[in-house]
C-alpha cells in the first residue's frame, strides 16, 4: 500500500495521467467529425438601403445551417485511427512511468533498510573491537604482543570506520530518496515485503508483448501511419450535404 500510495500521489504519475486524459478526450472530438454539424446565427438590427427611394428594414432576423459529411476519402476514419493510437501511447506512457517510479521508490526502501542494517550490524561489531583494541594496547605496552601486530590491526581500524562513514553517507542519501517519495521523515524502516515473487516475475519476463514500453512505440507506429493516410486524403474529393434555412429581417418578405 505505501508504494502503491507513494506511485499514485507523484508530480510525475499525475502529470501522466493528465496526459491519457486529454488523448481519451481527443477520440470523442475527433469523432464528432462524423455526425451532423449544426451552425445558426441571429440578427437584430436594420438594413438601410440607399439611392432615390431610401428605406430602412429594422427587424430580427436568423439562420440554421445543417451540414452531414458523406465522403472524405477516408480523412475521418484516418483521425479516428490516429487519435485512438494515440490515446494507447499515452495510457502505456502512464503505465511505464508508473513502473519507473514505483522501481524508484522500492529501491530507495531497500538501500535504506540495508544501510540502516549494515550500520547496526557494524556498530555492534566495532564495540567488541574497541574493547579488543584496549587489550591489545596493554598487551603491547607489557611487551606481550610485537608493537607491528597492533600497528596492523589500527590500520585495519581505519579502513572499518572509513567503511563506516561511507555507509552514513548512503544511509543519508536514501533518507533523502524515501522521503522524497513516501513524504514522510523516515526513523526506522522495515524489511520489504517480497512485492513480486520469483514465479511472477519469471511470467512477467516471459509475456514481453504485454511491455508498457513496447506497446506505446507500437501504437506510436500506428498513429504515424493513420496521419500518413489522413495526409494521403487531402488529394481526393470531399463530399458534404448541406442545407439551410434563414428568416429576413422584413416579416413581409
């Protein structure tokens, strides 16, 4: 749940879904090609009419305009095919972003577990190695143990806390990535749950058609040959039925 929560509140994810949005909307416009097309339009005023006899015709007068497309060479059917392509291409373009963030987010929960556990696991260790320190140091200044055996293990010392710093650092570093995606100030993380497991992913991996990525090239490729048709269409005659109905200013004529 936190993962799926941590997908659907991103900028990105909502900015992709506001994109699959729009291209659905797209279908039904283009689609309104296709059926009757109505127009009208009123006027309320005069017509002046001048030379020997002047008169003036004041009144309301309006129109309706009634359009149904017949042929187009295959324009509409064309942009139908396009904006559909096109509206897939961005609902796959949603699902991979989704997947991106959601690979993100997991992997900034598993870097901070493992830093956080490593560090734990260090800092216990180092405390039985301090006390072991101070033993050998005595031990040493006894003249029990050779003074290059204990210059050895400080040395080793070293290389143990600069192991150290570097785990802070990356322990710092995913703090940073998991609050950016959970939006909360992380303490104490657990272990991840196994999100998907070894017999899913091998299935996954398997159906490669189902891809986010490789459906949205595909409907991507479709889109582009629809405009190619569309284009194609420009050439050839377009037909239209029209009629129309208007009323004139002078209730007489």
């Amino acid at each position: 749940p936190a993962l799926r929560s941590a997908v659907s509140t991103n900028a990105g994810y909502l900015g992709a879904l506001a994109l699959e949005a729009e291209a659905m909307g797209q279908v039904g416009v283009v689609a309104s090609a296709r059926r009757p097309q109505i127009t009208g339009n009123a006027n309320i005023g005069g017509v002046r009419e001048t030379g020997t006899n002047t008169d003036t015709t004041t009144g309301v007068a309006g129109s309706v305009n009634l359009s149904q497309l017949v042929y187009d060479a295959g324009a509409s059917a064309s942009a139908m095919n396009r904006s559909t392509a096109l509206a897939l291409s961005a609902q796959a373009g949603r699902v991979a972003q989704g997947n991106e963030i959601a690979l993100s987010a997991a992997r900034a929960w598993i870097d901070l577990w493992q830093y956080s556990e490593r560090l734990r696991l260090m800092r216990a260790r180092t405390l039985e190695m301090d006390t072991l320190m101070e033993q050998l140091e005595r031990m040493a200044s006894n003249g029990m143990l050779d003074r290059a055996s204990l210059e050895n293990a400080q040395r080793q010392i070293v290389d143990i806390k600069l192991e150290e710093s570097r785990l802070i650092a990356g322990q710092a570093e995913a703090q940073v990535l998991f609050q950016r995606f959970f939006n909360v100030i992380p303490t104490q993380v657990p272990q991840p749950l196994e999100l998907v497991s070894a017999a899913q992913a091998q299935s996954l991996a398997e159906d490669w058609q189902t891809a986010p990525g490789l459906q949205r090239q595909a409907a991507e490729l479709l889109a582009a040959q629809a405009a190619v048709g569309e284009a194609q269409s420009a050439f050839k005659p377009n037909v239209r039925l029209q009629s129309s109905v208007g009323s004139p200013l002078d209730s007489a004529e």
